[in-house]
C-alpha cells in the first residue's frame, strides 16, 4: 500500500518553514524520509521507528505517530538547497527484509 | 557512511538488445538489494527484492523473465533489461539496507531505448 503524502507541491520563500505530512492505510513498522533532487538518486534525511519517536538534524525534523500511521517532515527557515522532491517510505516490517514503499512525492520549491 | 556504486549512470541502447546495470555495496555487506524504476516526474516504484543466493521477488506487474536479477555476492546485485524496447526507458535505482543509516541508493541509471 503506497502512502499519501500532502501536500503535492509547495512553494516557499528563502526563510520560511514547511510541514510534509505521510499517512499510511496500514500499521508501520518505521517511515524514511528522502529527498531527490531532479536527475540525481535519492538522499537518505532520516528514519523513525515506531514508538512516538521524533529526530531531527540542523533544521529538518520528523515526528511519527505510530497510532495514527503517519509521518510529517519539519522544515524550518528553509534554505534554496533544501529544493526537491522529498518522498517518505514506509516499511511495515522489520529486519533487513522488509520492502521500502515510496509515496508518490512532495515537490518544494524554495525561492530566493 | 555506506555507498553504494552503481553503473552504468546512463546507457543507449538499441531496440531488442539487453542491458546489464550493476549495483554494489562498497562497504557493506547486502543480503538483500531493491531494485526501482522511476518514469520523469512520479515516484520510485518497487520492481524486486533481490535475495543474496536466492531467486529475486517481483512485485505484482513486473515481469521477470523481462527484468532479469542476480545476486551472486554479498556486494554485488545486477539487473538485466532482456530485449529492451523504448518504453523501458526510465531511471533505474538500486537500493541496499545498511546497518545504521536505513536504505542507501545508488546513483541511479538513465536507460534510454531507441
């Protein structure tokens, strides 16, 4: 089951702050984050495992709500280089086996 | 932090001939590598878990006499597009389970069918 991420696309100035929300229809195990940039491979941000678990770095964070089955991403006095797509992955099983399911995508565009 | 290699980064091939994309993990050891398609503008879809010593496992849609994978190591899973035609172009990503930092991709390859 693809996850949902919102919103599509967003569109922010140099400064401001943005929320990606993934939801999943399923109970998950942990939520990935990734952010691409067009032509390039997909840059591991971060990875929460259930259990209410919040991380962050510099000014990117994320929160999982195991009960809800959803993620959101933080990004806080957005910066031009943080423009991409950003995609989350969910895993609904642990262990090295489990299959990564990507969302179809949020698309920010930071304007200077 | 881990890497993984994969090559080549872009290749044009001709209609009805094959393709071999390598994908490798330089310094760490991978039981199990994915392999993704993404088509301009949409998400990286899932095609197949590629088991180190075992046959891969397709998702639903994806052919697998078509898409050929072999995982003979422990560092190295290769996909071969059989008798490519112009709509298997896309972007090929592998991906491989490290230890600490959750999936690391590869660079990814640009097929291009004509």
């Amino acid at each position: 089951q693809q996850p949902v991420q919102s919103p599509q696309a967003v569109i922010l100035r140099e400064g401001e702050d943005a929320v990606i929300n993934c939801s999943s229809s399923k109970a998950l195990y942990s939520v990935h984050w990734y952010r691409q940039k067009h032509g390039e491979a997909p840059v591991f941000l971060m990875i929460l495992l259930k259990g209410g678990e919040q991380k962050g770095h510099d000014k990117i964070s994320a929160s999982f709500n195991e009960k809800k089955q959803q993620s959101s991403l933080y990004l806080t006095a957005s910066q031009l280089s943080y423009s991409g797509t950003y995609f989350c992955g969910t895993q609904r099983g642990g262990g090295s086996q489990g299959n990564l399911i990507f969302g179809k995508g949020t698309k920010l565009s930071v304007k200077p | 932090g881990a890497v993984v290699s994969q090559h080549p980064s872009r290749v044009i091939c001709k209609s009805g001939t094959s393709v071999k994309i390598e994908c490798r993990s330089l310094d760490f050891q991978a039981t199990t590598m994915f392999w993704y398609r993404q088509f301009p503008k949409q998400s990286l879809m899932l095609m197949a878990t590629s088991n180190e010593g075992s046959k891969a496992t397709y998702e639903q849609g994806v052919e697998k006499d078509k898409f050929l994978i072999n995982h003979a190591s422990l560092t190295l899973s290769t996909l071969t597009v059989t008798s490519a035609h112009p709509e298997d172009s896309s972007f090929y990503i592998c991906s491989a389970r490290d230890t600490i930092n959750g999936y690391t991709f590869g660079s990814g390859t640009r097929l291009t069918v004509v």
